[in-house]
C-alpha cells in the first residue's frame, strides 16, 4: 500500500473466498494493480460510485417531474 503523510489511514479486514482472491491475483498480474487489496478497493470505489451516481439521477429525474406535474404537465 502506498504510504500517506500526515493523517493515517483506517482499514479494516474483509474475507473473500478462496478461489476468488485466487483468480483475482492471476488476473492482475497484467495490470497496474500491485495487490489484490487494491484492486478490490479500485472495485469497490469504482461500484458505488456508479451506484451514488444513479441514486442522484434518479433524485434528479423525479424532482423535474414533480416540478412539470406542478406546472400541469405529466
């Protein structure tokens, strides 16, 4: 992992199976990533950043079809 300077960084332990990490560990041998941790983390970060971004739309969408019904359209 890379070091930080200044304020440490938390982390906790997350099990996988077996077979997974393994086929993780072939797969980023071709890849930029040095661990399997920091893939996953890519991964996750990755994923629920897509998922925050849908949630805002979906806010976003409802929230102008509220505005039109109250303008008497929809």
């Amino acid at each position: 992992m890379a070091k930080q300077t200044g304020a440490k960084r938390k982390y906790t332990t997350i099990t996988i199976p077996a077979p997974l990490f393994h086929r993780i560990q072939e797969r980023i041998k071709t890849t930029g990533f040095s661990s399997v941790s920091d893939y996953v983390t890519y991964i996750l970060r990755e994923t629920t950043s897509e998922m925050e971004m849908r949630k805002a739309g979906k806010k976003e969408t409802e929230s102008v079809m509220e505005k039109l019904r109250a303008l008497g359209y929809a």
